[in-house]
C-alpha cells in the first residue's frame, strides 16, 4: 500500500530527469608516495605500522607486542605458529567475544585515508574484526591505491554478503571532544606493510 | 507557534544564561568547523567533489521512484526483506511487528536521525519493549533523558563532570569521575554486556545503493556493526533519500562525509551490508515521513540532498550560541531548520528564523545545499501563511514602510542614531531581545549616505 502511494508521489512530484555526471573526479593535482602518505594518515589517526622484510618478521613481532594477551587467533593460513593458532569457525558470533587479537590480509589499502578494505571472507565472520580487542591487518604494498575512487574501481562489481573499510582503531570523542581509542571495537590497530 | 512547545528564542534565552558554557559551546564547534577546513583544504580537488556530489543527488532526486524500485529488488535478492512506511507511525508500528514477531523485548540501536525523527524509541517504550542506544554520545543523553543535540556529536552540550555524574547513577562509576577516558571504559564494559544479549539491532543507513541493493552504515564506535553482526534480526532504517545510484559513487560521499563533519579522512568504519549473514534475518524499512512532500516544493526540493555531516551546525553562529535543544526539532541547527516546516509549518515556524542569513551553512555544504536562501524562503512562505510571530508581523510592515521611502528612511536612520546616542535605555531593555545577551554597537556619527556625500563634494 505505502509502497506504492509513495512511488505515485515521487513520480508525481520529482522534477525533470537531471542526467548523471559521467566522469569522477581523477584529475588529482597531487602525486602521492602510497606508501608514505598511508604511513602518515595511519599513525595520525592512532594506528601503528611495521615495514617488515618477511612473514617470519610479521610472526615474532605479533608474538612480541601481545605477548600478555590470551586469545589470538589468525585468519591468514601463513602465519599460523604455536603461539597464533588458525581461525576456527563457530557460527555463533558470541564465541569471540573473548578474543584479545585477531589477525586479517587486506588485498585493498587506501593511502589517503589509511581506510584498509576487507569482505567477509577474510573476517572469517564478521564479528570478528570488531569483537576483538586488537585488530592486526596485513596489506601488500602492491595492495595499495591512492583514493577512494580508485578503491572503488578495484572493488568493481564484486560480490560479498558484508565488507567494511577499517581506519584505525574504534574510537570517540563524544565527552567534550576529548578523543578515547577503545570505544566498542578495538583498542589497537596495527598494520604490516610487505612487498 | 503552539503554546506547548517554547520557541528557539525561548528556548536560547535559557541556554544563554549561563555565558560561560556558551562560551565554551561556541568554542568547541569552531573547532571542528576548523578541522573540517584543514581537511577540506588538503584535498586540491575538495570543490569539484563537492559538485559532482551535488550533481549526484539532484540526479537522484529526480528519479528517485525508478531507483528505489531497483534498490528494493536488488535487495530482495540478496535477501533482505524490505518495507515502505508512508510516516513516522507506520515506521514504528512495522519495527515494533518485526520485534513482536520474534518475541523481542529487548533492542540494541546504534545512531538512527530518522528514529529520533519517528520518536522510535518512545513508541517501543510504551508497547513494552526496551531500547539501548549504542553510540557513546546518545547513550549518554538517553541517560540523561534528553535528545541529542546535534546530529553527529549528540551530546556536544554536556559537560564532562556531568556526564560523570550521569554514569555514578546509572553505571555505578565512583563519585566525581570525569576523565573521558575512564567514562568512556565504563560505557564500552556497560554496552559490550548490551550488544552481547541482545537478540535485535537496529542501525541507520548513510547510503543505500541501487545497483547492488547494499547498504552502508558508517560509524568511529563499531557500535552499529557491534549491534547487527552479534543480533539475529538486524533492522536497518533509512529515508528514501539515502540511495545512491552505483557503489562508485561511494568514492565521491565517503571522501566528503567524514571531513565535512569533523575533519577526520574517513569514519573507523565504512561498513557495506549486502546480505544478512547465514541464519540472521535482515530487514530495511524505507520511509517517506513527508520527503515526497519536500519534493514537490521546488525551493525546498533540495534539501533531500543532505548527507547529515553535520557541518552547517558547526559553522552556524546561531546554533554555536543557542545549542542543539534550542530548534526543538530531531535535526538541529540550519539544516533542520529547513526540514522541520516541512512537517508541521506551525510548529516550527519560529526555526527559519533562527538565522542571521550569513550563509555560511551553504558554503561549507558538501553537497551544496542552498540552505541560508532556503531559510529565507521558508520565512516568506511562514509569513504568508500567517504562522509568524506577532511582533515579527508588525517589525516587518514596518521596516517594508520605511524601506519602501528614501525620505522615511533617512529621517529614521538619524532619528535611530539619536536615540542610541541620548537615550540609550530606550533600546537597551528587556523589550529589546536584541539586546538580550548583548551589547548595542557604538554610534555612527554619520549615515553611510552622509559620508558619502562628503567625501565626493
């Protein structure tokens, strides 16, 4: 019923087709080093960033910075060591309620924004990278484009049941703009760049 | 202007009597109008964004009816089950069946403007059902009894002891708290236990895409993600408005959004809900609640386009020094200045007013609302409709007499000259709400057409 008087009113009351801009804007007067522009937006909204050489790296420097932390778990197979066990799936999302780190590959990386793209296939679910109280992505730096548009392109048409652009950790500045990292999600957010 | 609701000048005259906090207020929201320059200024293509943006949503707009034909199906097919609401109680009456339906007394709801324009929660209350609001700054003018004050930074009116004093009655945090960061702790503990029993979520919708039939909800808490990816019924709400044509044009909203309302790149969390997740049902109402209205008023068709960033508060000298709960309307400041006649001309027709008509609100517009001419228009429609106040009638068929005579308005400018001169008390009374809160400017020796005349003798 509403559906329809709502549509009869639009159709009634919507003024003459206005033809949609074709181009986005790319004409970007300024080049960018991805890598150091992503580098600066990251650690400027609160996220940390390593450049290291090898998984290996990736591996002992996650095992150094949690080492007081209990519950770690990975979604990328390669890192898996005996102190970051591989993602199990339980499909009630409340199972991960006590996860302290949570480890992700990103196969998108925004350098104007530090904006990292995940779909549900890499949150293992989708609570997950939320849930946790530490979140760790890793991005190739081949991974890397210079804005949202570009993102966007890469996104294409792809199909997902869920994906989120993450930049940084959960936070708030709603008591008198006073900025707390940890608000609901995570507490941290710390980013391997690889080649 | 109904006897029950006080009007904004009432309404600022409380704010106002404490000068300090307004001070402080004032403050605080040029700050943020400042955040947002430096970020705006830092993309060289910032202008051309906005007007792809604006061009955007006038195309939209004007075929609006086919895209939420394709939204709906595109979202059916990935499973989402979709309803229409003609108003605010039909909106209500379709969350609360969808709650009844699965037994719910109990909902988690991260920042929806629309339901605190449906009065959601209220409605939910009075059938029995509890709602929590998730984002920090709602939960604590929930707490506090209040509405939000400002759209993006809801409780941006309240001090920080007092919001300690808020979470000692309710959260049991020690007496005399106020560090943010030990308040904002005993919130994350207090509503992570929410999310964690809550079989419902609802959250608002930033933008829906037709071509795919998603939506996209962005948050800097994870609250709404929090809420819907823990809850077995996910309730997404949205005004018609919200659809976008393709998820490209994501590229273009996201880049202006988050730096129009307070300079960060992006919000945390960009979050693209296509299809409920195995087991979960999701649901997105659309809802009208007057919108088909606005469209048909060609002047203030326009203001559909609005992303609710936030950025014409912050910037607005008005709302800066009479605060969020001065416009009492859901949306606050220039922007629901113009969206609030639209449903009750009567009610809110002391809002248009609340303007200096600086224009300021439209120049940092990210998607290019005339919002200031849109107030000025709002006030010639009130008007003549006879829904002005009374004292603005007669000021006003005053100042058309005086204006409309080069010989009356000479001899009133001397004679107002001559009056701030030797009898200042005449305008510097309590009859003057000009001169409430504020001094009367010093007096010109001359007119600007005596100077003139002298200088070019």
């Amino acid at each position: 019923m509403s559906r329809d008087q709502i549509l009869a009113a639009l159709r009634q009351n919507q003024p003459e087709p206005v033809p949609l801009p074709l181009a986005i804007p790319t004409d970007r007067e300024e080049v960018v080093d991805l890598v150091t522009k992503f580098k600066t937006v990251a650690e400027g909204i609160g996220s940390t960033i390593y450049l290291p050489d090898n998984l290996q790296e990736i591996q002992t420097t996650i095992t150094s910075i949690f080492s007081k932390e209990k519950r770690i778990l990975t979604t990328v197979p390669e890192l898996v060591s005996p102190d970051i066990p591989l993602f199990q799936l339980n499909e009630d999302p409340h199972t991960y309620a006590d996860v302290d780190v949570a480890i992700f590959n990103s196969s998108l990386g925004v350098a104007e924004n530090s904006a990292l793209w995940l779909t549900e296939d890499q949150m293992g679910i989708r609570v997950l990278p939320f849930i946790t109280q530490h979140i760790v992505i890793l991005i190739k730096i081949s991974g890397l484009v210079a804005d949202m548009h570009t993102a966007y392109q890469k996104i294409g048409t792809a199909d997902y049941g869920f994906g989120t652009f993450i930049a940084g950790p959960s936070k708030t500045a709603d008591i008198e703009q006073s900025l707390v990292l940890g608000a609901h999600g995570p507490r941290s957010m710390t980013i391997f760049m690889y080649v | 202007m109904s006897g029950a609701t006080k009007t904004h000048p009432e309404l600022s005259e409380t704010f106002n009597q404490d000068e300090a906090r307004v001070d402080w207020h004032d403050e605080t929201l040029w700050w943020i109008r400042q955040k947002r320059d430096k970020s705006a200024g830092s993309i060289p293509e910032w202008e051309t964004l906005r007007e792809k943006a604006s061009q955007i949503k006038d195309h939209v707009l004007s075929e609006l009816a086919g895209y939420l034909v394709s939204f709906e199906e595109n979202a059916k097919a990935n499973g989402i089950i979709v309803h229409w609401a003609a108003d605010a109680l039909e909106h209500n009456q379709i969350v609360h069946s969808i709650l009844e339906k699965h037994g719910i007394s109990q909902m988690v709801k991260s920042k929806s403007m629309l339901t605190e324009e449906c009065h959601l929660n209220e409605y939910l209350e009075q059938k029995g059902i509890g709602v929590i609001d998730s984002d920090l700054g709602e939960r604590i003018v929930q707490l506090a009894k209040e509405p939000p004050s400002h759209i993006v930074l809801p409780c941006i009116h309240k001090k920080k002891e007092e919001i300690g004093d808020l979470f000692h009655l309710h959260l049991g945090v020690p007496a005399g708290t106020s560090d943010p960061q030990i308040l904002t702790e005993a919130a994350r503990q207090h509503l992570r236990e929410t999310f964690l029993t809550r079989k419902a979520a609802l959250t608002g919708v930033n933008f829906a895409i037709a071509e795919t039939g998603e939506f996209v909800v962005c948050t800097n808490e994870g609250n709404a993600d929090m809420g819907a990816h823990l809850a077995d019924v996910h309730i997404a709400c949205m005004g018609i408005e919200k659809i976008i044509p393709k998820r490209k044009h994501l590229g273009v909203f996201l880049r202006l959004l988050a730096r129009s309302a307070t300079g960060q790149p992006v919000t945390t969390y960009s979050s693209h809900f296509k299809k409920p997740r195995k087991g979960q049902e999701m649901h997105i109402v659309l809802v009208d609640n007057g919108r088909t209205v606005q469209m048909g008023r060609e002047d203030f068709r326009a203001s559909l386009k609005c992303i609710r960033c936030g950025a014409c508060m912050n910037t607005c000298p008005v709302y800066r020094r009479s605060g969020g709960h001065s416009y009492h309307y859901a949306i606050s400041g220039p922007i629901g200045a113009i969206l609030a006649p639209n449903l009750d001309r009567e009610k809110y027709a002391d809002l248009p007013f609340a303007s200096t008509l600086c224009g300021s609100c439209s120049n940092v517009c990210p998607v290019k609302i005339d919002i200031h001419q849109q107030l000025y228009k709002w006030r010639q429609v009130i008007v003549k409709e006879g829904y002005a106040a009374s004292s603005k009638k007669l000021s006003m068929k005053l100042m058309t007499f005086t204006l409309s005579s080069p010989g009356v308005y000479r001899t009133a400018g001397k004679a107002g000259r001559w009056v701030l001169k030797h009898i200042p008390f005449a305008v510097n009374n309590q009859f003057n709400p000009w001169y409430k809160q504020r001094e009367m400017p010093a007096v010109p020796k001359e007119s600007f057409g005596e100077w003139y005349k002298k200088e070019n003798q």
